[in-house]
C-alpha cells in the first residue's frame, strides 16, 4: 500500500444534484483538487494535518444528511 504525505484534510462534500453529505477524513491536497473539479460537488474543508494517520482504522465516515 503507498502512503502519501501531507498535508491532509478532513472535508465536507455536498452532492448539489441530491442534497447527500459526506464527511471524509486524511484526504490527501491533490484528491481534494480532483473533487472540486466536479461540478456537482461543493467541497468544504474542516480541518487540515500533516500526518495521515495511517495507524488508524477508518479511512473514510460517510454520513448522509438529506433527502435523496
């Protein structure tokens, strides 16, 4: 598995077409950029860090907030 390195973000992606949320944590800067392209997606940055955490389970806590 490769590792990238820093920095990170936790996110907020908005789906504009269904209203759906998800929350995304240790998103590597470039994944950010390549999200942001989409025009469906509205993407809000929560938090940043250096370290990916890699020592931790979850990679990824999708919630849904919304109607579909």
């Amino acid at each position: 598995m490769e590792y990238f390195r820093g920095p990170f973000f936790k996110i907020r992606v908005l789906n504009v077409d269904t209203g759906a949320i998800y929350v995304h944590n240790r998103v590597p800067e470039d994944h950010v950029g390549m999200i942001e392209l989409n025009s469906s997606l509205k993407v809000e940055i929560l938090s940043s860090h250096r370290n990916g955490g890699v020592d931790e389970k979850e990679v990824c806590d999708d919630i849904f907030i919304g109607d579909i």
